[in-house]
C-alpha cells in the first residue's frame, strides 16, 4: 500500500503530456480548492501565470506556518500540505492556476469556492472546494437535505459555464466532500452547449442528491461520466442518494476520520479497493435516509435550523470553537426547546454531539 505522498515521489517526474490524469491526480487537485488563494490567483498579472509553484511560493509568504498550525480543518491542512509536495514535481509545479473565487454568505448560509488548473492546451480541470471549518458551511450542507438548489449548486453551474464559455476547450471537474457534489451538480445542471465539454467528473466521498435529481433525463445524461469515490467506512458520501456505481476504496484510518481523504490507500495509480462500504456505514446512512423521508421540507428547515442555532449559540463561529464544555451548554439549550418532542431532540442532541466529537478527534491525530 501507499499514499499520495508516496504517490507524488513514484509519478512526479511525468508530466500529463506523458501520463494523462488518472484519479489519483483528480483528488490531489479537488484538494487544492479547500485553500485561500484570494490575493494570489484571483489577481491578474500583466505577463506572468500563476504555475502551481509560483502559488505555493506566495501562499506560504501571505500564510504563516504557525497561523497554519492552528488551522483546525483537517482539509485545508491536508490541502497545504499537499501543494507543498505537488509544487516540487514536474508533474504538477508548471500547471496554471487560475479563475479562483471563494465566498461566505452568512446570510445567504452559503461557503463556495472553485479553481480552474490548466493541464494542457485543451485541457483544465475544474476543483470545486469542499465544506471547510465554518458553521455557515455545514449549515449549507444541512440545506441540502430539504432544499435544491442551495446557493452553492448554483454559483458551481454558474462558475463551470463562465469558465468554459468561448475557451473550445475540454474540462475535468472533480471535488471532496461537499466539492464532489457541486462537481456533479455543475456538469449536470450547465447548458447542454457545455456539457459536451466534460470528459470526467470526479465526486470523492461527496454528498447525493434527492430522487428527482438522480432520475432526471439530465442526469441520466450524464451518469456514466461520473465517477464517486468513497471509503470504506463513509459517512458523508453514503448521504442522500447515489444511482451511478461508486466505488469503494480502503483507508488507514477508522470512521468518520476515513473522509480525510490522505488515510486512502493507492497502489501505482489507483486506490486500493474493497468490494463494500462497512456494513454499520451503510445502517447508519439507511436511518438517516428514512428519517430524513420521514419528514416535510418544511420539518427538515425547522431542524436544521435548530442544529445551526445550537452550534451558533455560544458564539462559535468554526468547528475549532466547539468543545466539551460549549457542548454543556448546547445540551442546556436543547433541552429548552418546549416545542419539541422527545425523539426529535434525542436526534438533534445525537447530531449536536457526533460534529463535537468528530472534531475533537480531528485535533487529536498527529500533526493538529
């Protein structure tokens, strides 16, 4: 077994005119997106191309080292850590980098970004980021159980058609986590004059959609250019629904912590597989389909909305600010809803204290 770092030593030296993209370079360029680029690629300069080196170079001027290491998202560390490692190889160091955009709408409850990586002439690839730390983020993710299109499926159709207009070239798209689903969203959704442009979309451990969306003539249209990527004990992919076939890749780490997607296991230039997600992975993703079916939209909003509201209330604004005593007071505030019954409170309780736990084991790996 090896790992993308491993990954990066063995292919570095190859460029894509050599070796085209395989899935291996897919998730190590959905990752690239989860980064704050904003003062770097989103600014034209007369003359010169933000490569991938040049980026990595600036990124680590404008971002400290020690800023870097409080960082508690486990995906915008990886992220760093990874275009330290790609701006050091042939392979990725020359790529261009361009048409970065990141944005937060607390009011909107929206977290969207997205970059365009130029592999050749004809070709880029399309990184659409995933839910970083930000409440606001996972609030999006929440919306996504009662509500399509949230504003980030939407910004990622537009992104996608905005940069494939008038360019006659053939695009990539992939994401991690929330990034796999926008990747899907905006290659099925995009006007069909685009959508003959897409070779690929690539959705590692990312989120499905609702029935009407996976059984739609657009989908269906493009279903089997969509590969999904999950581990072996996913969680966040096996939400929602999934029509095409994913496949299952092995990991070093356990539970909820297999969505980092750096525990996956390569060899040469491919995951390493197993033949199904983890039995207790696909009952726990079956109880939340039923009682997330067992609801209006209407009763999903109020839900959500109260999760939000309790994870917001003791002025946490990331998952780093949520710990063990907040969650004390989280359990207060729960317990004062009068207008909620009993099983509706033991789930919101249940989803309050998993996203706790969760990150407190994030902060407990090596390196955080």
């Amino acid at each position: 077994m090896a790992s993308l770092s491993e990954y990066l030593s063995w292919r570095g030296d190859i460029t894509f005119e050599q070796v085209p993209l395989t899935v291996i370079d897919a998730l190590l360029l959905s990752h690239l997106s989860y980064l704050n680029l904003t003062g770097i690629v989103d600014v034209p300069q007369r003359n010169k191309e933000w490569t991938l080196a040049r980026t990595e170079k600036r990124y680590w001027e404008l971002h400290t080292e020690a800023e870097f290491e409080k960082c508690v998202s486990f995906a915008v560390r990886t992220a760093g850590n990874l275009l330290r490692e790609m701006a050091r190889t042939k392979r990725f160091g020359d790529l261009v980098l361009r048409n970065f955009v990141s944005r937060i709408d607390v009011a909107a409850e929206e977290q969207f970004s997205a970059l365009e990586i130029v592999l050749g002439k004809k070709e880029s690839f399309i990184s659409f980021g995933g839910t970083d730390d930000t409440l606001v983020g996972w609030k999006e993710d929440f919306n996504m159980c009662y509500l399509s299109p949230v504003p980030a499926q939407t910004d990622a159709k537009e992104y996608l058609e905005e940069v494939l207009l008038g360019s006659g070239k053939k695009v990539y798209i992939g994401g991690h986590s929330k990034g796999g689903n926008l990747a899907v969203y905006s290659a099925v959704q995009c006007k069909k004059i685009f959508r003959r442009s897409i070779l690929k979309v690539y959705n590692f451990d990312g989120p499905g959609f609702n029935k009407a969306f996976i059984e739609s003539e657009r989908y269906q249209d493009m279903r089997e250019r969509v590969e999904t990527w999950v581990p072996e004990s996913s969680i966040v992919g096996m939400l929602l629904e999934h029509e095409e076939d994913y496949r299952v890749v092995k990991s070093r780490q356990n539970g909820f912590l297999q969505h980092d997607a750096t525990s996956w296991e390569v060899m040469g230039a491919e995951f390493i597989t197993t033949p199904a997600v983890k039995q207790s992975s696909k009952r726990m993703a079956e109880g939340v389909k039923e009682w997330v079916n067992s609801l209006s939209p209407k009763e999903l909003e109020t839900f959500f909305a109260r999760v939000y509201e309790v994870l917001t209330a003791t002025d946490a604004k990331t998952l780093g600010d949520l710990n063990t005593d907040r969650l004390k007071n989280m359990t207060a505030l729960i317990h004062s809803f009068k207008e909620m019954d009993k099983k509706t409170k033991d789930m919101l309780f249940a989803l309050v204290k998993a996203v706790v736990t969760a990150n407190r084991k994030r902060k407990q790996l090596p390196g955080n």
